[in-house]
C-alpha cells in the first residue's frame, strides 16, 4: 500500500528504506539482515555472505518512511 497518498501534500518524503531479515530454519533467529531495494536484491546479498538459500525459514521485509511536516 502506498501511504504517501494518504499524507497531506504539505509534507515532504525524506528518506525511506526497505530492510530484509533472514530468519534461520535451525535456531529461528535473524542470521542475517540488509537493506535493499527489492527481495530479489536481498536474497542476491544473503547468497554473497557464502549462506545458502537453506539456512533461511523466513523472510521478514520492514518499510520505514520518514517525512519532513
């Protein structure tokens, strides 16, 4: 969903990040987390830490968008 539309026009979009946490099949805790633009671009960063698509369960994406009111 895109929240920017529900966002009075008076304020002003400064900066926003997508963050990805790998949670492990094994221990389920976070093994490994990022940012990134898309999930493809994070599982592509997972795969170059040398972890094999395996070692993950799950795969939680956090949006956090900051404006300036």
């Amino acid at each position: 969903m895109d929240r920017s539309k529900c966002v009075s026009s008076s304020v002003q979009l400064v900066q926003q990040e997508r963050r990805f946490y790998f949670i492990g099949r094994t221990d389920r805790r976070v093994i490994f987390s990022v940012l990134a633009d898309s999930l493809e671009e994070a599982r592509q960063k997972f795969r170059a830490s040398g972890r094999p698509d395996s070692d993950a369960l799950f795969i939680i994406k956090t949006e956090t968008e900051i404006y300036l009111a």
